[in-house]
C-alpha cells in the first residue's frame, strides 16, 4: 500500500517536469495543458464527491457550495479584470 502511494506521488512532479520541458518547447500547449488539467479536476469532482454527498442527509450544502464558490469565483474574476485594466 505504501509503495502505490509513493509511486503515485512520484508521478505527479514527474508529469510536472514534462509538462514544464513541453511548454518550453512549444508554450503554445500550455492552455490546452490547463484545459486537461481543469476537465481532469472535474471528472474526479463529479465522480467521486457527487455520489459521497447525496449519501448524507445534508448533501444539499453540498450544491450550495458549489453555487457559492461559482458566485465567488465569478467576483474574483471581475475584479481581477478590473485591476488589469488599470
């Protein structure tokens, strides 16, 4: 069990390291990386975290603060195009 954790945890700089030497080369993949990475986050959300919630019997917060943090995130980046206006 130890060692699939410490392979998986290898395998995280590794693929930073990769990723970091294939933006050198082209930095043009770097949004498309991103992309990945964000539809990546995603899956692993909806598939794991959906189904843990609706099995508790306040798994409404659990939606409400996905609202909340869209809303907040939704500032943030307002306010950030704000400030680089200026």
């Amino acid at each position: 069990l130890f060692g699939a954790a410490l392979l998986s945890g290898l395998a995280e700089p590794l693929g930073a390291i990769i990723g970091l030497a294939a933006v050198g080369v082209a930095p043009g993949l770097n949004a498309h990386f991103l992309a990945f990475a964000a539809g990546a986050m995603l899956f692993v959300s909806l598939h794991e975290l959906v189904p843990m919630a609706r099995r508790y019997p306040h798994g409404n917060f659990f939606f409400l603060g996905i609202l909340v943090s869209v809303v907040v995130y939704a500032l943030l980046a307002s306010l950030a195009s704000g400030w680089m206006a200026l």
